[in-house]
C-alpha cells in the first residue's frame, strides 16, 4: 500500500470521528436545552402553587384587599406581597413568551388577565396603581419590556371598561388568571 493511499484513509478515519463527535454535541446540546425548559416549566408551576397557597393561606385578606376594604397594617403587608408575587409571575412569564415563544399560551393571556384583576376589582386597581405592574425586580419604567407589558395591560383595561362598563365578579376569582 502506498502512503499517499494511507494517508488519505487516515484522513478519512478523522473526518468521520470529527463529525460523529459533533453528532455528539448537537445531541447533548438538545439534551441541555430539553433540562432547561424543563425546569422552566417546574419553576412556573412552583410559582404558581406558591401563588395559590398564599392566596388560600389568606383568602380573608386578599378578598377584603381587591373589594378594596379598609386593611390593617400587617394585612396590607399580606395583600402586598400576594399582589407581588401575582405581578411578578404574570411578568415573567409573559416576558419568557414574547422573548424566546416557550409557553403554552399567548402572552395576551396572561395581560389579559392581569387587566381584567385591574378592571374587576377596586381593590386589585389600587394596588396596581400604587405598587405598580411594571416595577418588577428592580426593572425601570424605560425598560422595553416592563413598558410593553404595562402599556398592553393597561390597553386592556380600557377597552374592558367599554366592553363591561358595570363589572361585577365574584372576589373568589380575583388574582386568579
């Protein structure tokens, strides 16, 4: 055999092991990709079974909060943090959708939602208008995102208005998407 005729099966054996190993790679690189949407996925459901455990941890505070009822001191700090925690959650969930399609809805859903909190329930409206929806995590107003989900929520809330101008929902469905 001559060595050009070895060398080129040489060649040859190297071609095929770089590109079996990226073979390799691609799959492991699925593989960590199909891990992190998964524990996305593990991370919205946790949020909200947190959410709802608050919810009915405190169900007399939050219904007397969206009612809009006097709270006391230690109750506004409860109604507070479950209006958080709703705000926070609809945030970043929507913010995952608009930004990389992961979700099993549209973001309209989740603003959807939020608006019709806002609409619905004085109590809801006060908090939003006082904490703020778009004040997440430290994100500013001029943040394009916060903005967009603000403005697209509170676009909502004004065709709501329109569309039922007397709301009337039971507070058990309040903070609920």
């Amino acid at each position: 055999m001559k060595i050009g005729n070895v060398d080129n099966w040489v060649q040859g054996i190297g071609l095929t092991g770089v590109m079996v190993s990226l073979v390799f790679v691609g799959l492991q690189f699925r593989q960590s990709e199909d891990i992190a949407l998964s524990e996305l996925s593990d991370s919205s459901v946790a949020w909200g079974i947190e959410l709802s455990s608050l919810i009915a941890d405190h169900a007399d505070v939050w219904h007397k909060a969206c009612l809009g009822e006097e709270l006391s001191p230690p109750e506004r700090i409860v109604a507070g943090n479950i209006y958080w925690r709703y705000a926070q959650g609809n945030l970043n969930s929507w913010v995952r959708i608009e930004t990389t399609d992961i979700g099993v809805y549209e973001s309209s859903f989740l603003t959807d939602a939020f608006a019709a909190n806002i609409h619905r329930y004085p109590g809801f409206r006060k908090m939003a208008e006082s904490l703020g929806v778009w004040y997440q995590l430290g994100a500013p107003l001029d943040n394009l995102l916060t903005k967009k989900f603000s403005e697209d929520i509170f676009a909502r809330v004004s065709e709501l208005e329109v569309l039922e101008p007397n709301p009337n929902s039971d507070v058990m469905w309040c903070g609920i998407r």
